[in-house]
C-alpha cells in the first residue's frame, strides 16, 4: 500500500476549498457546522495498491473494514479485526487455541492449492500474515476483485491493504490502555460418571452377549470401586484464563515532521490449562519534508511472541477427548502427589489411554519468535504533479522451538521414551520499489498515471535436531548433548527465491461521471523453470456515474449511484514448491550397487522435475454498484463476481514403474462465484444521540471444475481413527465436501429390516438388528451396502457469512455491538465415533451422557443408535450423515459499553481524556452444533475431533490520553 502525497482538492457546496495532503486516510467528514454534516460530506479517498484513489473514481471492487471500537478488543491479529467487517472476506477461526490464527479467505477457497490474501502494510508486501500489533492499524481496504492485478502473480486471493497509524501536526499525545480480563470456556460436554460408566458398559456386553468376557472393570460386584466418581475430567483441564494488555502510543509533528511511537503488550491464559500465549510489539512511523520537493520517511516495528499450544486435533490422544473418555473413578493424583494411572488390576478392560491432565502439564514447548521490520522511503517531487517514490523494506522472521517430550509411565498408554526436539526457521526478505506517478487534466479529461519496478528476494534457512533417552527429565539437563541415546536425527535446508515486476496503471475520467481503469503487471518468479519465469497480468475496469447525469438531476433522496464493472488475469504462486522444477536428492544409506555388490550411500530424487510447470492463475469477473442515499447518511455497496481458477499446482503420483514417486503438474479449474452487500447508516446528529449501524453479507458457491486426469481425490489425512475418511475433491461438488451414506432414522422392528430390500428383492442390511441405523442405498444401485453408494453429505465452508454492528453515543456514554456468523457450512463431528460408540474404537472409553438417550424398545424417539458393545450393526464404522451436523452459528463477538469522564474533571486531573469500558467477547452463540464449538476451522476441512474451542471473554480496560 504505497501511499502518494498528492494534495487533493475538494470543494464545499458553498464554494470554499480544502486543501488535504498527505492523504491515508478512512472515510472523512468535513464540514463547516456540526449540523450541518451530512450536507457537507466530501469524496473519500481509499488505498487501492500503490496509492489512494477518490472513492468516487474507484471503479473496482474495494472494500473498507469498519474498525469501530478496535482498540476496546483484545486481539491476537489481523484475522481478528476482518471478521464479519468486510463484504467477501469470510474469516474462520481454526479453533480457540491462544496460539492459533484464523484462515482468511477473499471470495472463497480459489482452488486445491489453498488461496490465501496477500498482505501489503504500509506499502510492504509480506510473505504470510504479517505480525503486526491490531491496535496500530489505523484503516484496512481490501482489494477484491480484478483491481487487484497490480500485484500480480500473488493476487488471485485478494490483497489486504493496512494502513497503521501516522503522527499528526500539534504536541506530543500520549495515549495509554490497559485491559484486564477472563476466558471463560462457553460449552462443555459431560461425560457419564463412574456408576453411569460401569452400567453402560456392561448393558453394552449384555447386549452384544458377551458378558461372558465382560472386563473386571465392569463388574459393580467384583469392582464396586469402579462405582465411585472421584473425577470430572473435563472440569480438571479446563480453568478460568487472563487476559492482560497494555497499549501506550505516542504521536505529535509539525509542519516538516511527524512521528508515531506505538508500545503494546499481550498476555492470554487459554481456558486449557498449561496453554498461553504471550507477544511485544514496539512500532516507530515517522515522515520529514527535508525541502519543497523531498520527503522521507520511514515505518520500523518488532514483535516478539512465544506461547504453549496443546494438540487438540489428534483422535487419539488430543487434549479434549481423552478427558471425555477417561475413567471418572481414577483421581488425578496418587496420594504421593505423583499423576495417577489406570488401575492395574483393571487396566486392560479400559483399554490404551493417558491422564488428560498429566499430558497438558507436561506440555513443553517453547517457540519464541522474533519479527523485524525496517521499512525508509524517500518521495521526490520532479515537476508538477510528476512525483517518483523510492520504497525499500528489509523484513526477518527469527522462529526457534525446542519441544520436550517427557515420559509418560502411569498405567494406561505408557511411553517409556522421551526426547528433545530443537528447530530453527529464519527467514529474510528484501523488498525494492521504484514508483513513477503523474496525474493531469485537460478540460474534463482527467488522467492519473502509474509506472513501477518492484524486486523481492527471500531467502529461509533452517535446521532440526533430535536427540533421544535422557536420564533426568530435570529442566537443566534438556539440551542435546545430555541425551543417553547417541542416535540422533538431524536435517538442515535453505531455499531462496525471488521476483521481478514490472507495472503500471492509467486511471482516466471524464468529468468524474465515464471512469476507466487500466492496469498490467510482468512478474518474473524463480519458482518455475527458466522458459515460464515471466507471466503477464492485466485487468481493465470501468464505471458509470449515474447520479451525475443530467437526468438524476431532480431526484433530491439519491446523493450517489455508481455501476462498475472489472474483468482481469491475476496469479496464484500457491501450491508450488522448491523442489517442483529442480527437486533436492534423498540420501539413502542401504542401496546395493557396483561391479561387485554391496551396500553404500546413493543419492537420488524422488520427484520428476517438471520443466513446463508454470504458476497458477485466476479469471475474475466483477459486476458492482455503490449508491448512497439522504445526504449520504445511507450507503449501500452491492458485487456479483465469478472467479475461475485455473492451471492449479497438483503432486500426482507416478506408477512404480517411472522410477520417481509423484511430479509436480499445472490442472484443475476451480470455480467461486456469488455476491456481497454492504449497509451503513449513519445518523444525524441531533443532540447528545447519535448512532450508526453497519452489515455485511456475503454468498458464495464453489464448484470444481477439472481435476488433473481424475474425477475425483480422496482426502486421508484428516480421518476419523483412522476408520471414517469423509473428505473428497470431486468434479462438479463443492471443494472438500464430505461423502458417505444418507440415513433414513434407525430400524424400529425386524419387519423393517425384512422389508427393505433392493429392486431385485435382496436385503440391503441383512445383518442389521433394531436399534441400527438404516443406511440408504443410492438411487439405481442394487445389492448389500458399498461405497458405490456414496453421495455428497455436503461441505464445510459456509455458503453464507454476515456481519452486523450497531454503534451508539449518549452524552458521554459510547455503546458497540458487533454480530457475526455464516450459514449453511457442514461439520463432520468425529467426537460421536469416539464418545458414543462403546468398544467400537477397540477400546473400552467413557462415553458422552448422550448415549443415555441410545435407542431401546422402551425409548424408539432418537437418533442414537442401540447400546451394543463393538458395533456390530457398524452404526459408527460407516461415514455417514449421522456424523454431518449443521455448523451455522450466530455469535455476539463483542458487546463494549464504555463511559468518558467529564471533560471539567479530567481537565482538573490534567489529562485530555479519560474512558472506562467494559467489552465482552463472544458472549453468546446460537448454533444447533452439539460439539464443543461451531468454529472448527478448515486446516482439518471441518473434521471435529475435539477442536479447542472458542472462549468467552470479560475485558475491563481505562484509556487515558495525555
């Protein structure tokens, strides 16, 4: 977001004249009388990519973000702040952990290759999200459609452009926050206690007729102990978390100088214990006029973040299902204080499973990582409205973690090993950009002209090094030299690559009313093999004001109405990778070869090198209208897109006899298309009310189109115990959706069962009993059940996301109230095969009280199948839609009720201002999802098997302004 410091000129109604320069700014109002505002509003002028434009002229789609009451939150980036605050931007949060970020996505998926947003701060484009602190952003636009071409080969997904925050003529201000608060988990689930445990269990032998082999821990007679409920698991690994922030900002300038000092500090508890996250943030933007025709400036931050997560995800031994089914009756300590085990005179009739508690405790990991940005410009004015702008940024990214993995010796699932594991992962990016600006007019032809040069070179090194059997697990014994075991494993890389472009843009209007747009960029990647290193990338855009015309002329209700349209090639550099053009040799230490035989060390490659393979790239075609009504107090902005993406990046596997394993090729065409609103209101100001209120709503359908040489693509890393894979990429249905069995109820008598039969007269479940799920055959197959009838259950991303917020100020009392949620996304919840399938996972686990509700003669109204142990009707065992449940959700993400001291008595405590304020943070959540929480994430293609899940908040905070 390279931004220009071109005086703008723009007119009053009643004739006078403001001159602003240096523009980066949000939608302004300016006006002479506070009454009078709406009557007096002039053009915005928004970030668009190596600029700013007049809001007026964009004839793209650009979207702003509404950042109302940001600094009241508690956020841990960037995700955070776009949730529910842009149209097209659909933000899901992968889960609760204090660690993770949200996936960000601009007008859908985009494609396999897993499309994500470019990033441009300040005018610094980032490889990734950058780390920067939410607090400094002073604005976000999103580029959203073809526009965003400018940039090229990373485009395809959107670009963000943020805008932190500037210093501004007048004395040093000192702001200061401070933030207090709690994480509170929202839902838990409840396992049966001990009495209801040994009881379910042993009616799930009895009826399966096993009771002849019944466990020892399930005989209340020979076992009463097994009977006494000591533990509630889930409580024991849960806790009430803090929240601490401090904010301190400092900002002032005069005429030839201005600066911004930003200070900030994060500490989270997660609700899980032994989770947390914590991050610096030390930011310095300052700009100087040397002379007339000389400006520099520079923007520097360095953040710092460390934290300690818990696997969450695993099926086996995630954090959250081993406290669902862990034994109630077994207390979390021994009377020694040591972590307790399984009972050992029972212990195998519960089967493989580790202390939930134990295992959070013992969490060690460390991942202390520093980022670092130092970012100077210089912009020269060469004549009138002719400016040249030299930008450079050099960024590094310094990661370390060293993970201790303890022993785990109590009775249940023992690991009699431990190990340290330390890493290192640097990174370093340069970036150089040489921009050429001028903007002219001739009568009511008005021209704004835009040439560059831009250069990025990165380069990331790093190292892994484990060493295993230390003898003392003491803190000052984990390094790698103290290890017993003199086998270690370690490996070391360094990639580096670099692009070249070239760009420019013509913006041309006429009289402010016909408006066209014209952009291209040349990149030139290393990535891909010397005869496809250059690709071009172009988009063309136009608009008709229509509010200008003479005709529009008497409607006095209509202050603007505006078609634009946009089509455009924009590039995905996602899905490739360093070894796709000239792969990295494998050591293999036991090839036999030579005259005579014998084992040695061979080096040798298992991908193809693919010389034609080239990047992918995205046809987007954009249809919009922006209108405001009532002297702009109403603004409605309405896109229809079609995104076509093309030319993806797939690792297709080769037959065993082509010597490599998998190459690297470009197919597949994805294709995303549907719409986005976005509503503001803002009021007038009449008195000590005024309010505003804003929504955003988008729809989206994504379809796959072509796969590489396949109809279809089984996704298997993200199963279900290895038992239930739902997830395929298939020709014609909606990216990852999930596929298995539709369900018809559950079979209420054996004539059911006899009854139902295929078109040749053969029972489809003849082994089924009553109390089993009926599992429908496909329509036109006969025979018993297989996975030929498969159909699509439907799939995890949301059709639907939306936004609402509503803003209040009375007197000295301020109000913000903030919704969001989507609709019609499917999650796969893998909890029902562990928690409600007893003995089924091999396993003898607690269950989900939910299977009190299981089906008997007596109890025919549910959809839980009957209680038998080892799921013999294979209820559990077949991917079904009884695992698929509807994951909409609408949340009340923050609600902040804040209250400004008087000025008369803050003025006595010689303070500019004083606020108190009070923010909740997902207070509550309407959802018919019965996991731990609906935002599961798409890094598991909404595959729950125990997702940490989203906290509740309760921030109390003061801003003080000096």
């Amino acid at each position: 977001m390279n931004v220009f410091k071109i005086p703008v000129s723009v007119s009053y109604l009643t004739g006078k004249v403001l001159l602003i320069g240096a523009i980066s700014v949000s939608p302004m109002f300016l006006s002479q009388k506070k009454d009078s505002l709406k009557e007096k509003v002039i053009d915005e002028v928004v970030v668009v990519g190596y600029g700013t434009q007049k809001k007026s002229k964009v004839s793209g789609a650009v979207s702003e973000a509404s950042l109302d009451k940001l600094t009241s939150r508690s956020l841990s980036g960037v995700g955070e702040v776009l949730q529910g605050k842009a149209p097209g931007v659909t933000v899901v949060n992968e889960g609760g952990d204090p660690n993770g970020s949200p996936k960000v996505n601009i007008r859908g998926l985009g494609g396999i290759n897993g499309e994500t947003p470019l990033y441009v701060v300040d005018g610094v484009v980032f490889n990734g999200t950058p780390s920067i602190n939410p607090n400094d952003i002073q604005d976000i636009s999103v580029l959203k459609d073809a526009s965003a071409a400018i940039y090229g080969a990373r485009s395809s997904g959107g670009v963000i452009l943020i805008t932190t925050k500037k210093g501004k003529k007048g004395i040093l201000t000192v702001d200061f926050d401070v933030k207090y608060g709690i994480n509170q988990a929202w839902r838990l689930k409840e396992s049966l206690n001990a009495a209801e445990f040994q009881d379910v269990m042993y009616q799930a032998y009895a009826n399966a007729g096993k009771l002849g082999s019944l466990p020892l821990a399930f005989n209340s007679e020979k076992f009463p102990d097994g009977r006494i409920t000591r533990t509630d698991w889930m409580k024991e690994i849960f806790r009430t978390g803090t929240i601490q922030e401090y904010n301190l900002n400092l900002s002032g300038g005069s005429d030839k100088s201005r600066y911004f000092v930003g200070m900030n500090h994060r500490a989270l508890e997660g609700i899980l214990i032994n989770t947390q996250a914590k991050r610096y943030n030390f930011r310095v933007n300052s700009e100087h006029k040397v002379k007339n025709w000389l400006t520099i400036g520079e923007n520097m931050y360095y953040n710092y973040s460390d934290g300690n997560t818990a696997d969450t995800k695993s099926g086996y031994t995630g954090a959250l299902v081993a406290a669902m089914y862990y034994p109630p009756n077994v207390p979390v300590y021994t009377p020694t204080g040591a972590f307790s085990g399984l009972p050992i005179d029972v212990a195998g009739g519960y089967g493989d499973m580790i202390n939930p508690v134990a295992y959070l405790k013992r969490i060690n990991i460390r991942n202390p990582t520093h980022e670092i940005l130092v970012n100077p410009y210089a912009e020269i004015t060469l004549a009138k409205d002719l400016k040249f702008r030299s930008n450079f940024s050099q960024t590094f990214k310094i990661g370390n973690v060293k993970n201790f993995t303890s022993r785990v010796l109590e009775v249940g699932k023992i690991f009699d090993t431990n190990n340290l594991e330390y890493q290192s992962n640097n990174s370093s990016t340069a970036l150089a950009e040489q921009l050429l600006s001028y903007k002219f007019a001739a009568g009511r032809h008005n021209f704004d002209f835009l040439a560059g040069f831009t250069f990025q070179k990165t380069v990331e090194e790093g190292f892994m090094a484990k060493a295993f059997d230390f003898r003392s697990e003491a803190e000052v014994f984990q390094y790698l030299q103290n290890a017993a075991d003199t086998n270690k494993e370690v490996s070391s890389y360094r990639f580096k690559q670099a692009l070249v472009s070239y760009l420019a843009r013509l913006n041309y209007d006429y009289a402010g009313k016909y408006i066209v747009s014209l952009l291209g960029r040349r990149d030139g990647s290393s990535l891909v093999a010397k005869q496809n290193r250059f690709a071009n990338y172009y988009a063309v855009s136009g608009a008709w004001v229509l509010s200008k015309e003479d005709f529009m002329s008497d409607i006095s209700w209509l202050s603007n109405l505006k078609l634009r349209g946009s089509y455009g090639i924009l590039g995905n550099l996602g899905g490739i990778s360093p070894q796709a053009v000239n792969p990295l040799m494998t050591r293999d230490n036991n090839v036999i070869f030579g005259q005579d035989p014998s084992q040695n060390i061979a080096y040798y490659a298992t991908t193809r090198p693919n010389p034609d393979l080239k990047w992918g790239k995205s046809e987007q075609t954009n249809f919009g209208m922006d209108a405001s009504f009532f002297h702009n107090s109403l603004s409605l902005q309405f896109d229809y897109f079609v995104k076509n993406s093309k030319d993806q990046i797939f690792n297709v596997n080769l037959p065993s006899t082509a010597t490599y394993n998998n190459q690297y090729v470009n197919a597949g065409l994805f294709q995303d298309k549907g719409y986005e609103i976005g509503v503001n209101y803002n009021s007038k100001n009449t008195g000590d009310f005024s309010y505003s209120i804003g929504a955003t709503f988008s729809q989206l359908k994504n379809t796959v189109k072509q796969l590489a040489d396949v109809d279809e693509i089984f996704i298997n890393d993200n199963g279900v115990r290895g038992v239930l894979k739902p997830t395929r990429v298939k020709v014609g249905d909606p990216l990852y959706s999930f596929y298995g069995y539709k369900t018809a109820g559950i079979f209420q008598s054996q004539e059911e069962i006899n009854n139902y039969r295929d078109a040749n007269g053969n029972l489809i479940q003849p082994n089924a009993k009553p109390g089993d799920i009926k599992f429908l055959k496909k329509e036109g197959n006969t025979g018993v059940l297989s996975n030929s009838d498969f159909v699509n259950l439907g799939s995890p991303y949301p059709k639907f996301s939306y936004g609402f917020s509503y803003n209040m100020t009375w007197k000295n009392f301020d109000l913000n109230v903030f919704f969001q949620g989507v609709y019609g996304n499917k999650i796969f919840n893998g909890l029902k095969f562990i928690s409600l399938n007893p003995g089924g996972t091999g396993q003898n686990y607690n269950m989900d009280r939910d299977i009190l509700n299981a089906w008997t003669p007596q109890n025919t109204n549910t959809d839980i199948p009957r209680l038998v142990h080892g799921d013999p009707g294979g209820n559990y065992s077949k991917v079904s839609d009884f695992y698929v449940e509807n994951g909409s959700y609408l949340r009340l993400k923050n609600l902040t009720i804040g209250y400004s001291l008087p000025k008369e008595l803050y003025q006595k405590l010689d303070v500019n201002k004083i606020r108190i304020y009070m923010t909740a943070n997902n207070l509550f959540t309407i959802t018919k999802y019965t996991g731990f929480d609906p935002e599961v994430g798409m890094n598991s293609y909404g595959v729950d098997t125990g997702r940490y899940p989203q906290a509740r908040s309760f921030i109390f905070g003061v801003e003080v302004g000096l």
